[in-house]
C-alpha cells in the first residue's frame, strides 16, 4: 500500500541542473527486467522503424541472437545481420551505432569478426562509429536506443554477450549461449521504455553525443506512428521523467554530476525503506551518506543487491576490494540493524551476476539507468538514469513503484508476489524480514561475506587507478594506490 506519511515528510528530489537534465513527461513508461523481453521488445519496435534507429552503448556484438531459443518475429535472429537487413529493406531508414572506442578490444578479444564493424565503419548502410571523445581510460557507458524519435529504451542492458536471460534464470538455460554456443551463467539487468516528450529528449542526449564523437550533427527524423511493442505492459502513463547524467570534463564540457546528486539526495530522503540493485558497491561517498541514515535512531531499511564478485579479474580486485571496505565503514556506523548487502543465487546455488542499476526509495521515487554505484559512474564515465518520482496524492504511481520493488525481491527469492506481500504486510513493510522468512531451497539472496582486506587489496581499494572519482593525472592515480582511508 502507498506510504502515505514516508511521501508528506520527503521533499521533492528532482531539480533539473542539479539532480537531473531534463525532466519530460513519457506518455507511457514501462521498466523491462531481464534481457530476454528487452531483446524482443526491440526487435519488435526496430521492425516498426520508419526513419531511424540510433543505438548506442558501451558495448556492442553484431552476432548475438536476439531471440536465441527460437525466432517468433520477422527478419535474421543475430542482431548484425537484421540490422543490415532492414537497412536494406527500408531505403530511407537511418541506422547508427555508437560504441565506446575501447570496447573494440573487448570485441577483438571475444573472436568477434570485424566484417561487420569495417563495413558499417568504411561505407555500409547502417553506420558505426567508435566514441573516443573522453579522458584517458574512461568509458562511454551509457546503453540507449531510440526508434524514430518517438520510443526509447534506456537502462542498463548492451546488446552484447552473455546479457540475454529470463526472469527465472534457470542453471542451463538453453537461449543463454555465446555466439560460438559455449553456455553462459545466468544474468540480471534492467531496462526502460518510454515514449512522448521524455522520449524526444533522449533521443537529443543521443544526437549531441553523435555530434560530440564525430562532428557530425544528426537531422531529427521523427516519426508519428505508434510503435510501443505490443507484448510489453505499460506500468506509468503521463508521467514525470528525471534524465539524469554523468559526464567527465573534457575539452570544452564542463563536469556534469546530476547522477551523483540525484543518488545522494534519495539516500537523503529515504524514510523507511532504499532498495538498491548495482554491478558494484564502491563509493565512499555514497557508502558515508548511507552510515549517516543508519546512525539515525529512526532510519530506513537499506538492502543492496550485488553480485557475488565482479565480472573480470581488475575488475574483481579494484571493486570487491572496495566493497569489501564499504561494508565495514558501513557496519560500524550500523548499530540498529538496518543494513544487509546479499547477492542473489539460482536453484541450483549458482550466483547470478547483478547488472542491474536501480534505486527505490519508498514508494515514491524509481530510479534506473546505467549507473553503478562505483567512482566512475559518477563522475569518470558517461552514464544515463532516468528517474521517476511520486507526485502528491499519485496512489497508482506510488502502487506501481512498490510493485516493482517487490517483483524483483519475489525473483531473487523464486517465490511468488503474494508471499513477498504478506510477509511485508505482516511486518509493516520489513525488507528483512521477507528475506528472513521466505528462504527457500532454491532461488536465494545469499548475505555477502565480510572479510580482512589483504595489503595488496588495501592498496588497490578506493584507488584511482581501477575507479577513478574525476580526471586526473597520472601521477595523481598513482599517488591515490598508496592513500588510506
């Protein structure tokens, strides 16, 4: 039920230039959980492409299917060739890529081949270009696509390896494969979708990043034919929508931090419950602003839901070394009990990695992107989150908000929404306490050990080398490995 007395005593959060770019209405917004309806609600809308497609990502791979256990829509399986396809099949349909520059080794490294990328790069109909317009080592890690200028998914999935998944996560999946068929673990991430206003103004986020990257300015190809895919629910309608962004400094750019701003503020504002999914848990900033609320005598639940270790080897050194330090400051400062950090598991105990970006705060704020809560995603890198927030007296929104929340718990613990809400009911709303009662034999979230940080893990921790908070120089970065907390 709507929490009524959390809303009165909350101010409001979004204010553009600080917590937020823009805010614009979506006339329909629905949030997409797990590849597998994001990969088919795409393909559905792109076939309804009349003007233009405009993806852009951290990381890209032509020769993933997009509906990999089996076709039910029109056009080639592996996205690549079904975007040349329809390329082909509609003269005047404009088709770009924009990929993180770097993110080609990833590419080269994985055995992709580069027939695509060269031909998209030197010529082809759909058009590729690598976004190198960064500092040294940062990333371009924001995941958009817009259709027409009138229907846009933002969030946190690339259509790229090994993000494909349902919501069920099964050990052995079949559709859940490398292009070469070598099975992959199972896989949780979030997605948007959204239309109207709040649609065109992600579509110019993405025509100013093109520009940016290539010098290039895009002519708007707006379309008026409805395009929303048909199997996909719509959650809100006629709804406020908070683009938030981070963004580097970087030649003539200014630094821009609203995602770092926006997250302080609901952790700010939270009163009774923050529920929190992200790749990492790495920001002191965050992590302090969070030992604030639980020294208060009367403040909220926070349940953050990671991975049980980073994906790749710096990467599980830098982060989980971070994370690992986050969770003493925090378990120092949690002296009522109100702070848990798990990771989900599958029935058959295997961890499914979290890359899922997403904040709720009560019943009344929904925030989701593709921000970590890492040094870089809010300040290093370029990142996109929309944010979504209760209005006043909004009983549907602010039902819809919990029903989220209380979807993604029932997931993780593979049991049913009705069990997640009685347990909750009985206990005045109690996060624990669903995770307490509801543990069964198969699906879980699994508390996240605690441990000593080894000295070479002290060193990396919090580093600028691995996270860097803002650009810097090298000799900064290397004088950061040997700061202490």
């Amino acid at each position: 039920m709507p929490d009524d007395a959390a809303f009165r005593s909350a101010p409001s959060i979004l204010e553009e230039g600080r917590t937020c770019w823009r805010i614009a209405t979506a006339d329909r917004l629905s949030i997409i959980v797990d590849a597998a309806d994001f990969f088919h609600a795409a393909k559905e809308a792109m076939l309804a492409a009349e003007h233009s497609i405009f993806l852009i990502g951290w990381d890209f791979d032509a020769r993933i299917e997009l509906e990999p256990e089996g076709p039910t829509l029109e056009g080639p399986n592996e996205i690549g060739k079904f975007l040349n396809w329809i390329s082909r099949r509609r003269r005047g349909l404009d088709v770009r890529i924009l990929k993180w520059d770097l993110g080609v080794l990833n590419s080269l490294g994985r055995g992709e081949t580069p027939f695509f990328m060269l031909n998209w790069m030197f010529g082809g109909r759909v058009k590729l270009k690598l976004d190198g317009a960064h500092p040294p080592l940062a990333a371009h890690h924001m995941k958009l696509l817009v259709i027409d200028e009138t229907l846009a998914f933002c969030g946190g999935i690339d259509m790229t390896v090994g993000r494909w998944d349902t919501r069920e996560h099964e050990e052995n999946r079949a559709g859940r494969h490398t292009p070469r068929g070598a099975p992959l673990g199972p896989w949780h991430d979030a997605t948007s979708c959204l239309t109207g206003p709040a649609a065109k103004a992600l579509s110019e986020l993405a025509r100013m990043r093109w520009e940016r990257a290539t010098g290039e300015t895009i002519e708007v190809l707006a379309g008026e034919k409805d395009i929303w895919p048909q199997r996909l629910p719509v959650d809100f309608t006629q709804v406020d929508v908070g683009i938030a962004r981070t963004a580097p400094e970087y030649e003539d750019r200014r630094q821009i931090c609203e995602i770092e701003a926006a997250t302080l503020a609901i952790v700010a504002t939270v009163r009774r419950t923050l529920y929190i999914e992200s790749q990492y848990f790495a920001s002191r900033k965050i992590a302090e602003a969070i030992a604030a609320r639980l020294a208060e005598p009367d403040g909220p639940q926070i349940l953050v839901v990671n991975p049980d270790t980073a994906d790749g080897w710096l990467e599980a050194k830098a982060m989980d070394s971070a994370r690992i330090r986050m969770m003493h400051l925090l378990d120092k400062a949690d002296r009522h009990g109100r702070f848990r950090i798990v990771y989900p598991a599958n029935e058959a105990g295997s961890p499914i990695y979290v890359h899922a970006k997403i904040m709720i705060a009560d019943d009344r704020i929904l925030k989701l992107g593709s921000a970590n809560l890492n040094n870089r995603s809010l300040g290093y890198d370029t990142e996109c989150d929309i944010v979504m927030e209760r209005e006043e007296e909004d009983d549907e929104m602010a039902s819809e908000i919990l029903l989220k929340r209380d979807g993604l718990l029932a997931e993780h613990l593979g049991c049913s929404l009705e069990a997640v809400r009685a347990v909750l009911s009985e206990t005045g709303g109690s996060l624990f306490a669903v995770l307490d009662r509801l543990d069964p034999q198969g699906r879980r979230m699994v508390p996240m050990p605690m441990r000593a940080l080894t000295p070479d893990e002290e060193m990396l921790a919090e580093s600028d080398i691995a996270d860097p908070e803002r650009p810097v120089s090298w000799k900064q970065r290397i004088a950061s490995l040997f700061r202490r907390a």
